[in-house]
C-alpha cells in the first residue's frame, strides 16, 4: 500500500493550481497573519522575533539560545540582536548554563512575561479570526495534518 | 447553533501549547519549507520574491503589479525591485495595460518560463516531502481547511 501523493512531482504547477498548492496558500495566510500582529508589536516597541520570543519563552522558560532559535524560526544572528534588546529592555535575561558554560539559557523576566501577556489578546484575537466558522473537529485535524508535515520537514528534533 | 472555536480567546498559550497553536506550526513548517528552496534559488540567482513571481505568472501570465504583490505576499516597493532585476535578466517584461494607461501588467518571457520549469522540481520535490506519508483524503481536506481560513485572513478579494 502507498498512500504517498505521487502524482505531484510529474504535475505543473498550472495544472495543480495557486488554490490546490498548499505551500501557496499557507504562505498567504501566515503573510497576513504576521502583517496583522505587527502593527500591534511596533506599538509596543516589538519586532517579529522580539514577540516571538517573549511568546515562547512564556510556554517554554530558560531555553537554550540555539533551541530558542528553532521555535521562534529565528537565524541566531538575528535573534542575538533581538535578545539584546529585549535585555536592554528589561523583558528576559540570559544565564549560563549550569552543566555547560559555553551554552547560555534565556528567561523571561517579570515586565518580560507581563508584555507577552499584553499581547497574547491580540495573537489570540487573530487565532480565532483565522478559524472563524470552522468547527473543532476540522480544526483538530488540521492541526494533526500540520504535525505531520513539520515531522516530515524539520532539520531539528524540536 | 455556533461552531466558532469560543474557549480560544480566553486560554493563555502555555494552556493551548505550542504544539496545538496553528500559527506556531504553520511558521515552522513554511520557515523551513522556504529555507530549503532559498538555497536553490541563490544557485540560480534569485531570491524568494524573484522565484514567487516566476510561479504565480507561470500559472497566471500578465498581472496587474498590485494583484502580483499580494499573490507573492512581498510588499510593492521590494516586488518593484525584483521585477526591475527579473527585467534585466530578461524574465520578464512590463506592459502598459491597454485599458488604463496608469496599470502595468508583467508577462513572463520565454527565458522566464523556462526558469521557473528549471526551479519548478525542486519545489515539487519540498512539497512532496512535506506531504510525505500523509493520504490523498487528508491532505484535500486539509488544503479545504487553508482555503476558507485565507478568506477569513484576507484584505484583497483574491
């Protein structure tokens, strides 16, 4: 039994078509997705990076800096400048790990988590916005199609 | 009767998880699904918006510049750049709409075809991957979910 998709390599993506193709339309829901919580993060003195790091950081505390970059989709060399900041600003700080003192941990600080928290309303008023008038259930199987795929396309077992 | 997801805007994060945050896993899946074709595409001289104006003419030819800008998520002023590039590598041409003499449409040429059939394999191939394992029924009813949250996300009648 075979139930990869085969026919799509040897299909043109004319004949797929824009609203067939999956990488197309995710990468037009997250643009205004992304698009949408900007303009609220600018307000609050945020980038990208900056809130998504703040975000994970407030389900995940004391990552380690090259994990912290994986969940936030962020290249270490941005997210360096994007801690930096959020350190001058008071919102997380950096220790040494405890068993390795080449690997550095990030922790959200109390004005850190309490911006999160300041933001989540809109993230979250935008979470439900993209699930406007889709029920649960459809809801819980694209969320088990989206597991799949990252299994399938990460480069990091995170 | 209501079928909207109600207990979202009212759970932190931390309580729904990364791991059941669609947006968190849609950012992973395109990161990366992006990053393994920009390696690609620099071999070849092009860039995310240069390559993403290749595919959407390839399946729709002679857009209107604003309608191109929002099928390939890239911001006017960075599409006009790409398109002056496109231009001097000879992929593509700018034509004066015959109707409204203010609207420009962009046609591929020859050469331009011809670039996106040489790339087009390589995007199979990551879009085959990330459906890998994943059956005909799922991925249909998951690319339905996709449709209706991006008319749900939507600022443009496209």
């Amino acid at each position: 039994m075979n139930d990869q998709p085969q026919q799509a390599p040897f299909m043109k993506l004319g004949e797929i078509g824009l609203n067939n193709f999956a990488p197309y339309l995710m990468n037009r829901i997250m643009g205004r997705y992304n698009e949408s919580l900007r303009e609220e993060m600018v307000e609050r003195g945020l980038t990208t990076p900056k809130a998504r790091t703040l975000a994970v950081l407030s389900v995940n505390d004391g990552l380690l800096i090259r994990d912290l970059s994986v969940y936030t989709v962020t290249e270490q060399s941005t997210l360096s400048r994007a801690l930096d900041q959020l350190q001058s600003d008071g919102l997380v700080r950096r220790e040494t790990d405890t068993l390795d003192q080449r690997a550095v941990r990030v922790f959200l600080t109390d004005d850190g988590r309490a911006a999160f928290e300041a933001l989540w309303p809109q993230m979250s008023a935008a979470y439900s916005r993209m699930f406007r008038g889709i029920t649960e259930d459809e809801r819980a199987a694209f969320i088990g199609t989206l597991r799949k795929m990252l299994t399938n396309v990460r480069r990091h077992e995170l």
